[in-house]
C-alpha cells in the first residue's frame, strides 16, 4: 500500500486543494487539480516541504539511533498504551514520526486502519516510508499548515514532537481523537544529570494543556512510567537519537541499571 495509504487525506501544500496520486502504475507523482505535482522518492515517501530542510530535523546518525532505541522495547510501554486509547480508529496521522515505529506498532493493534507518518526530517521519512505496509511517509514542517485535508483523521498523535495544536484540531474529524506524548521531568532523568543532557522544563504539562485547551473540549491526563535497563551501546543511543546529539555524544557511557525510567505524560484531547 505504501504512499496509498494516505489516499483521500493529502492536501497540496501549495493551494490546500485535494492531492490525488497520479494514475501511472507505479505511482510517480501526486498532484491537486490545479497543477501542483510533487514526484515521489525513489524511497517511497512523498516530499511536500517547499523549502529546505531545516538545521534542527533529525540526521541520519539520528535517526539509525532512535530506530535501535526503539527496537530494544525501551518505549514499549508508550506503544501498549497508544494502542489501549485507538481502539476503532481508522485514520491515523502521526506527526514528528520520525522512524514510523510508534505509527507502525499502533496499525499492527488496528488491523483496519491505515496512517501517515509525517515528518520533516527526510532521513526519517526515508526510513518511516518502509515502518508498516500501510502507513505512507510525507516530509512536511508540523509547524505550518499540515498538508493534510480539514477533518479527515480519526487520531492523530504526537510522540516526543512538535504540537501544532490549531493544525491537529482542523484536520481531526468530529470526535476525532489527539494523543501527546510529551516527557515529563522525571523521563531519563539519571541519563541527563549523569551526561549534562537538555532539560525539561518543570511546567511542561501545564503549559501544553493550556495550549490543548484553545482547540480541544477535554483533556485527559496520564503519567505513564516505565523502568529502563540500559548497557552502554543503548545510553548511547538514547543519547544519540535527541538533541543532544547537536551537541556532541560522549565516547566514554556507563550501563545503566534500571533508574532511567521512560516517564511520559500521554494527554488525550478529544475534539
Ligand atoms: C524526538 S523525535 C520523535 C520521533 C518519533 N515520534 C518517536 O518518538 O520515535 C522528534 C521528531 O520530530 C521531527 N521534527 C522536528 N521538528 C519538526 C517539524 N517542524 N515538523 C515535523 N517534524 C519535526 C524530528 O525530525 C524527529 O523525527
């Protein structure tokens, strides 16, 4: 399925209008009624950023990191409990999806469901266009206008990335359903004291329910906790794969034994 997967849901980053895939077998572009063609990637994802990529998306090196973070069922309890809140949905838009690994994990726990990972750093989209058979990966900036047509998603969800909240509200459909997954303090936090790592503001929560609460009627709030056992290869991954990696990763990392906890907050405003 691919690129299908986001059949009837991509609106043309130019005029807003419906894009629809061409008609070519395979498919090689995708294109709105008035012109606007955008080519697909020899890799599978569609690139609908109308500019240059921007200094802080995620590299490569990023990237292959976060994917063997994820692939260690470190963050498997976030997954366990996406996957508890999506039950029915059918669409679904993960953005900042980085690897597509939390979008793919999710349409395994929904069988009739099909999404898109959207992000804008094209390392992941490259790697996101291969995470499930039915999600489809787009490169574009969460902090524009999504391209993405108004109502068509049942859920969208945001892990560890950044929250338009007006855009989430605008392409959800009427009792559509948006999950946040944001770190509260506590998340890694032996990790970042130990290695000097960025902080997370205490107010966090407070200040992204307030955002919520501009675009979305209520808003439900879950600490989500989770001991993490980490050999050094995986503290530097977790390293690695963030922010911190703009600032250089330590050669020398110590193991880690289970007091790095994954400590997330997942709020669940409903539209
Ligand atoms: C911390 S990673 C989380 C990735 C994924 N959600 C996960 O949990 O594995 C943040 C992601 O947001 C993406 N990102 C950062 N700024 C973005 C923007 N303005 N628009 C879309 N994606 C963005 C990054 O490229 C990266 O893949």
């Amino acid at each position: 399925m691919g690129l299908d997967a986001a059949r009837g849901l991509l609106a043309c980053p130019v005029c807003a209008g419906p894009l629809e895939a061409d008609g070519s077998d395979p498919v090689r572009s995708w294109a709105c009624g008035e012109g606007h063609r955008f080519d697909v990637a020899r890799q599978g994802h569609l690139n609908l950023l109308r500019a240059a990529q921007p200094a802080h998306a995620d590299t490569p090196a990023m990237v292959e990191a976060r994917g063997r973070v994820l692939a260690s069922g470190a963050f498997d309890a976030v997954d366990a409990a996406l996957a508890r809140r999506a039950s029915g949905m059918r669409t679904v838009l993960d953005v900042g999806g980085g690897t597509g690994h939390h979008l793919a994990r999710l349409l395994d726990a929904l069988p009739d469901a099909r999404g898109i990972s959207l992000d804008v750093s094209a390392p992941a989209a490259r790697r996101a266009a291969k995470a499930h058979p039915r999600a489809a990966s787009v490169v574009a900036d969460a902090w524009g206008t999504l391209p993405v047509r108004t109502k068509r998603i049942g859920l969208a969800m945001c892990v560890f990335a950044p929250r338009n909240m007006a855009e989430f509200a605008r392409v959800l459909a009427d009792g559509g359903l948006l999950l946040v997954v944001a770190p509260d303090p506590a998340h890694l936090l032996s990790l970042r004291e130990r290695y000097g790592l960025l902080g997370i503001e205490p107010d966090k929560d407070e200040r992204l329910a307030r955002t919520a609460s501009a675009h979305f009627e209520s808003i439900g709030r879950h600490r989500l906790r989770s001991p993490l056992t980490a050999g050094a290869d995986l503290v530097r991954d977790l390293i690695a794969m963030g922010p911190n990696a703009f600032h250089g990763v330590p050669e020398e990392v110590e193991a880690i034994d289970t007091e790095v906890a994954v400590s997330v907050w997942l709020f669940r405003p409903r539209r």
